[in-house]
C-alpha cells in the first residue's frame, strides 16, 4: 500500500515517527515484527485505510 501510494520508506517513517530501518523490517520480516498497537491507527491514517 505504501508504495502504490508512491510514499518513500524514509517520508513514511518519519510520518510514523520511526526509522526508516524499522518500516524496511516490517515490509520484510512480515509477521516476525509485528506493528506495535500504538502505531496501528497512524499507519492507517498515513493509507487512508479503513
């Protein structure tokens, strides 16, 4: 979604108030690093995903 939405790992990270390495794990590691609750509700936002 973060990418057909053409948003870069680092604008989306910043936006999430991550790093860039943290959004590069999850995009990667799937499952084995699962989203903590906290930032559920912004990355939802960030997507426009309801």
């Amino acid at each position: 979604m973060r990418t057909a939405k053409k948003i870069s790992q680092r604008d989306f990270a910043n936006a999430v108030g991550m790093s860039q390495s943290w959004v590069r794990d999850i995009e990667t590691k799937g499952k084995d690093a699962p989203i903590p609750e906290k930032y559920i509700a912004i990355i939802k936002e960030i997507l426009n995903f309801r």
